[in-house]
C-alpha cells in the first residue's frame, strides 16, 4: 500500500497554529519521513515537521501511567 493521507486541515473552522496527524503506511519510517519531509518543504517552505511513532507515545504513556 503507498503512503496515503487524508487531512482536511482547509476544512477546520478554527485552524491551529500546529496540525497534529496520525498516518499508517507500510514502507521504512525513513523513507516516509523524507518522503512527508520533501513534499511539504516544496509546497510551505520553512515549515517544521516532527515526527513520533505511535508505538513509541503508547509505550510512553504505559509507562507514566503505570
């Protein structure tokens, strides 16, 4: 399956100044990210993107929560 997201950010009443997404893919965590990285360096030039695995901020949370 190719990357895919859906985000309909230009359909929110009250934009935030950051955007949170949840994007499943099956390729390497490296390439997707380079992939997201580029695409949006082309189209908003100086925007930060960071990226934190699901299964990471799960493990984290088990943690504090435990």
């Amino acid at each position: 399956m190719p990357p895919i997201a859906f985000v309909p950010f230009t359909q929110n009443p009250q934009p935030a100044a950051f955007v949170r997404m949840v994007i499943r893919y099956s390729e390497s965590n490296t390439d997707v990210m380079a992939e997201i990285k580029r695409r949006i360096g082309e189209s908003h030039l100086g925007m930060t993107v960071q990226f934190r695995l699901l299964q990471t901020l799960t493990a984290t949370a088990l943690r504090w929560s435990g």
